[in-house]
DNA sequence: ATTTTCAAT
C-alpha cells in the first residue's frame, strides 16, 4: 500500500484579504499575522508544517473581547509545548508592526522561551500608541529580528500563505511603489531601532 | 495633501 503525502488541511488566505491587509496602500482596522516555525538542527532548519498557520487580531465593539493578533499568537505557540531542549526558529509576518503592549508581552515571552528565536516582519509600522518606537527597540534588544516585508517576503507570503484555487503559478500581483514603500519603511525602522528622531 | 493605524460615531 501506498502512504502518499497527506492532503492539506490546512486553511489558506483569500487573494483579496492578504492584498486588502497586507498593501502599503491600505491601513485596515485590523491585523493578520502569517507564522511558521522551523526546527533547528546544527546548520539545517526543518520546517514543521503543522505549525504553518495565519490569524487576525478579535475585533468587537466590546472592547475586553478585543485582543490583538500578537497575544493570539502567542497563546497558539504555548499550546504548542515545544520541547525546550531544542530549538526553534518561528517566523512571523504581521501587517501592522506589534504596539507596545503587544512588544512588552512578546519581550516576556523571548525571556522564558530561550529555545525560540523569533523573527517579525512586518508589512506597515503602527504608530498609534505612543511608546511604540520603544517598544519594537525592546523587541529588538530582547533577541527578536525586527524587520519590514520587502517584496521578498509579500512573494513568499502569496505563495506560501494565499489561497490561488486553481492557478497555483498564479505570481504575486505586487502593487504600485511596493519596493520604495517597503525600503522608506525599513529606513525608518532602522532610525527608530537605532534610536534616532525622524 | 505623506498618513483609513489591532473598532466606535
């Protein structure tokens, strides 16, 4: 008997919500955060499809319903129980950049997760709470690799992460200044992980 | 007009 691959089950994103979310041209009221998680062996990674996944942040009018996509995510990895004698490397791309709650929580995890390393890009930064400059420096200095989605990495999310039906060759649509957006942003990043006023 | 910012008039 043949075991052939298992189907997958797993869920994929609809073109038009990775491209309404994800485009430097909008700015949603809401976030999606993409993730999967690589074991680390010596120099080699394995990735652990099972941990390949994407959610949203729980948007409601009542706002201890609400919660956002980062806390999400990391109640999803502690139900994980990776085995902390090895080590992981997840990687995370977030439309709107973590705020400082979110930073602070994610910082808290990194300290008891010395098996995790933990890398974020992210499609836009979100300034609306002050203190968040702050917090993606506390990110940064607490082991995370902090970094914008260049076109590199919207491709490989619509590859990866987005629902193409029956056009699997189907290529990333991209949209108008995405290499220059994406390479202001990652500037601006930088100045603000550096600690530098715009 | 460089600001649609993880819900609120």
């Amino acid at each position: 008997m043949e075991a052939g691959p298992a189907p997958e089950a797993r869920p994929l994103m609809d073109e038009q919500t990775f491209l309404d979310n994800f485009s430097h041209l909008n700015c949603p009221r809401k976030t999606y955060l993409c993730y999967e998680v690589e074991l680390l062996v010596g120099e080699n990674s394995i990735p652990l499809d099972e941990y390949k996944d994407f959610l949203h942040n729980e948007s409601s009018y009542k706002i201890w319903e609400r919660c956002h996509a980062e806390l999400i995510f990391l109640e999803r990895m502690a139900s994980w129980n990776l085995d902390t004698e090895l080590r992981y490397r997840v990687t995370c791309f977030i439309s709107w950049s973590p705020c400082p709650d979110c930073a602070d929580e994610l910082v808290k995890f990194l300290r008891e997760s010395r098996h995790v390393n933990l890398r974020i890009f992210a499609a836009r930064i979100y300034e609306r709470f002050p203190g968040y400059e702050e917090g993606l420096r506390a990110l940064n200095a607490a082991g995370a690799e902090v970094a914008m989605m260049t076109f590199q990495e919207f491709e490989y999310c619509w590859k990866n992460f987005v629902d193409h039906q029956q056009d699997e060759d189907e290529s990333f649509p991209s949209w108008d200044n995405l290499v220059v957006r994406s390479e202001e942003l990652s500037q601006r990043l930088a100045g603000i992980l550096q600690n530098q006023e715009d």
